[in-house]
C-alpha cells in the first residue's frame, strides 16, 4: 500500500512534467518567426523547456538520494521501490527534455534559445537516472 502522501508527491510530478511538455510544445515557434537573440527577460521556448527539464530533472535528483539514503522510510512502508521508480521517471523526463532542447535549438549557448539550461537538465537529468537506477537495483536485491 503506497502512503497518502507519496502518491500525492507522485501525481504532482507527473502532472508537472505533463505541463512542461505541453507547454513547451504549445509554445514553440517556427524558426524563422523567432529572433536570433532573445532579450535577457523574454521567457522563450527553449528557456521554459530547459528549465522545466532541470528542475524536473533536480528533483528526479533529491527524490534519488532520498531513495538511496533512506529506503525504507521516505516513501510509504514499502521497500523503498516508489522513490527509486520516481527518481528513475524524472530524470528521464529531464533526460528527454535537454535533449529537445538542444535538437531543436538553432543557436548557441548565450542567444536565449535555452541551450545552456539545456545541457544542465542533461547532466541533472543523467545524474537522476543513475541515482534511480542504483535505488531500483538495491530495492530489487534486498526485498
């Protein structure tokens, strides 16, 4: 049985990466009608994606280490598997999302295509895999 309280933490992950992904595709422009350089306050695409990746991917990261420190105890009564899988869910999230963003990204690091916070939700998001990857499989030799 999963504790109240982590299935709450669960379902507001997902329906946040849900969002991140909609809104990320729901606001994309063509390239040719975006501006090569994007001011410093302009909150464009590829900045929402980017940073939605890392901070999906940061706490894929927190949720990870929680996992490996405490498996038993942070989420529910069970052997630690839900932490492990949601750390493991989000740092793929992130994973996916860096990876868009630089796909599609036209420019380099510095023009406000969000490139930069694109290659941080890769190395955050790689990070939660791993850390997820490690909890699962220490989750599947104990119990």
């Amino acid at each position: 049985m999963i504790a109240p309280a982590a299935r709450t933490a669960a379902r507001s992950a997902v329906a946040a990466a849900a969002a991140a992904l909609l809104g990320g595709f729901g606001l994309a422009a063509p390239a040719a009608a975006a501006p090569s350089a994007a001011s410093v306050y302009t909150m464009s695409a590829g900045r929402l994606g980017a940073s939605a990746g890392a901070l999906i991917g940061l706490a894929g990261v927190i949720i990870g280490w929680l996992a490996l420190a405490r498996p038993t105890g942070r989420f529910g009564t069970g052997n630690g598997r839900l932490g492990a899988t949601v750390a493991l869910a989000a740092g793929l999230l992130g994973l996916a999302l860096g990876a868009l963003v630089v796909a599609t990204s036209d420019s380099g690091i510095g023009t406000g295509n969000g490139r930069g916070g694109a290659y941080v939700a890769l190395i955050v998001g790689l990070i939660a895999t791993v850390l997820g990857g490690l909890a699962l499989r220490r989750t599947r030799r104990i119990g």
